[in-house]
C-alpha cells in the first residue's frame, strides 16, 4: 500500500490560528495569484514547465498556486512545514528522490507556502504539465524566464 503525504506527515495538522504577516501574504496571494511554483524555473516549453526550489535551514518558499497537473521529486531529504489553503499547518519528513503526482479539474487549485525546519538544504525539482492540464498556465513574470540561448 502506498503512503499518501497525510501519512507521511510527522504531526497532525495543527489549526492554531497563522501569525498576522503570515495570513496578510496568503490574502494577497488570494487576490493576485502566484504561478511561480519555485524559485527557479530551469526550463520551460509549450508543453512543460521545470522548476527548483532551494532552501537552505529557514528559509521559506511563500504562499503559491498549483493550477496545472504537476509531479515533484525531493532531491534531498529534509524537513518541510506547509501552510495550506485550508488553514491548517502540516510537517513533513521527505526521502531523497520521493515523488508525487497531483492533478488538478477544471477551476481546482492548490495554494500554499513550503519552509525547511531541517538542518540542511532542502531541494526538489517540479515538473508542471501545460498541455495535458484542465486548467490554463497562471502567468509568470517574464523576468524569471530562463535566458534562451542567442
């Protein structure tokens, strides 16, 4: 039987009340949604977008939203807290090369915010599907667009 990220997760999730920052930054996302789901975007066709997020001990990925039918691969293990959607507050234990697929209907979305609480850098590398999606690609500044070779 395959474990899901709720069994994985190494507490139950936690509804305390989000620090005020905190709730301010997920309201902002809310009104203006974020379509960037690393903090690097390695590559990108009309087919796929690849990201990398990096973040070392305390660092923390802010609030962002997954509209497009997407898998990711811990590239090194680590400890993550997630701040999701719903409110609550969940912590995960990762395993290098651990993956997961997620899809997404027609108008469905995923919005949270990744920190690494381990002492070491935290890395994964996701994949989002563009042409197989229900859904649209949210825009992304042209800045973090990768530079194509001349």
């Amino acid at each position: 039987m395959a474990l899901t990220m709720k069994d994985k997760a190494t507490s139950k999730a936690d509804t305390t009340a989000w620090p005020a920052a905190l709730k301010q930054e997920f309201d902002r996302e809310a009104r203006a949604p974020n379509g960037c789901v690393g903090n690097e975007l390695v590559s990108e066709t009309d087919r796929l977008r690849v990201w990398t997020i990096r973040l070392k001990p305390g660092e923390r990925f802010g609030f962002h939203r997954h509209v497009l039918n997407y898998f990711w691969t811990a590239v090194s293990g680590g400890r993550g807290r997630q701040h999701l959607m719903d409110g609550t507050t969940v912590e995960y234990s990762y395993a290098p090369g651990e993956t997961r697929h997620e899809t997404y209907g027609s108008g469905e979305f995923k919005v949270h915010d990744l920190e690494n609480i381990g002492d070491a850098d935290l890395v994964f590398m996701t994949v989002e599907s563009i042409d197989s999606s229900a859904n649209k690609p949210l825009p992304i500044p042209q800045a973090i667009r990768p530079a194509k070779a001349a």
